[in-house]
C-alpha cells in the first residue's frame, strides 16, 4: 500500500466515525443492525469495504464481509509474526478461525446495547 492509499484507507476510516458521531444517541447494536442501521453510515462502511477490496482484491470483491475480515486478519496476523520473530503457518486452519472470528463478532454485537458511538 502506498502513501496515498493509506491516507486514503484512513481518510475513510474516518468517515465512518464520524458517520457514527452523528448518531450519539444510537448504541452500537442499533447503528450495526441491519434494518435501523443509518444510511449515512452504511455509505461509509460501503466506501471503505470498496477502497479496502481495490487494494486486496483489485480483480474480484471479496464473497462477504467475513471473507474481507478473515484476508485482512491474516496479514495482520503475519505482521505481528514477523515483527516478532515468529514462523508463520502455525495457526489453525483457516475455516476454525474463520469461524472463531464470526462468533466472537456476532457476541460483541449483542451485547453492547449500552455502548454509545465514540464522540472524539
């Protein structure tokens, strides 16, 4: 990734937090759910997921958003590796952790209904 895409990823990125800002007195739960989820917000979710599958997967969008997270979850898996010495490879096979990744997202949505959106 290059300097302007980076600026670009994080330009996005803030986008969507500041989407989120706009609803202060929506908790997560409701600002993720996808029949009160507001359209503001999606739209940025939908510029981002775009930019994010330019730069992993220029020929083809990924199947899912669980695809997307598992793809951007390994190389970050394989940084913090190298950053620390370790081989890589060693991990459980990807279907287990795919599937570890769905269900600890799938706890933290239903259960954060006291949560409020950040407002820095």
């Amino acid at each position: 990734m290059d300097t302007t895409q980076r600026i670009r990823v994080e330009d996005l990125a803030k986008a969507v937090l500041e989407a989120r800002n706009g609803h202060p007195g929506m908790c997560l739960a409701d600002m993720y759910n996808p029949e009160t989820m507001p359209a503001d917000l999606k739209k940025a979710h939908e510029a981002l997921d775009k930019a994010v599958d330019a730069l992993y997967r220029p020929r083809k969008s990924f199947a899912s958003d669980e695809d997307r997270l598992q793809v951007l979850f390994d190389l970050y898996e394989g940084l913090v590796k190298a950053r620390n010495g370790e081989p890589a490879g060693t991990d459980a096979p990807k279907k287990r952790r795919s599937k570890r990744l769905l269900e600890a997202t799938e706890s933290a949505g239903g259960g954060d209904e006291g949560v409020q959106a950040e407002t820095s």
